[in-house]
C-alpha cells in the first residue's frame, strides 16, 4: 500500500508534528528499544518452545 506524503501527515498526532528535535531524539531511542524488546520476546518465545530438558522438570 503506497501512502503519499500528506496521508503520513494527516496521520501523525499534532504534538509530534510540533516535537523539538531532542523529543524526536528520545522518542527515537523508545521505538528502537521497543522494537530490541519485542524481538527479544520473540526469541524467549521460541526458545522456551523448543525448550526440551534432559531430565523432567518437578515441581516441590
């Protein structure tokens, strides 16, 4: 789906339009860890499902 230029605008919240250069900084560095945290999810996902132990795990 191509979007022009004026729909990403029409989009965006108008206090992110009006962000400073160091909001659009820290806003940034939210994102890129959110997404490092969402892909680190993912990998505790798959490794806890491919997780196989060589002794059965109890319970006391």
């Amino acid at each position: 789906m191509d979007l022009t230029l004026q729909q990403i605008v029409e989009g965006l919240p108008k206090s992110l339009l009006n962000a400073t250069d160091k909001d659009l900084e820290g806003f940034q560095k939210i994102i890129e860890e959110t997404i490092k945290l969402r892909e680190g999810h993912r990998n505790l996902q798959r490794m806890v499902k491919n997780f196989t132990p060589s002794t059965p795990i109890q319970r006391s």
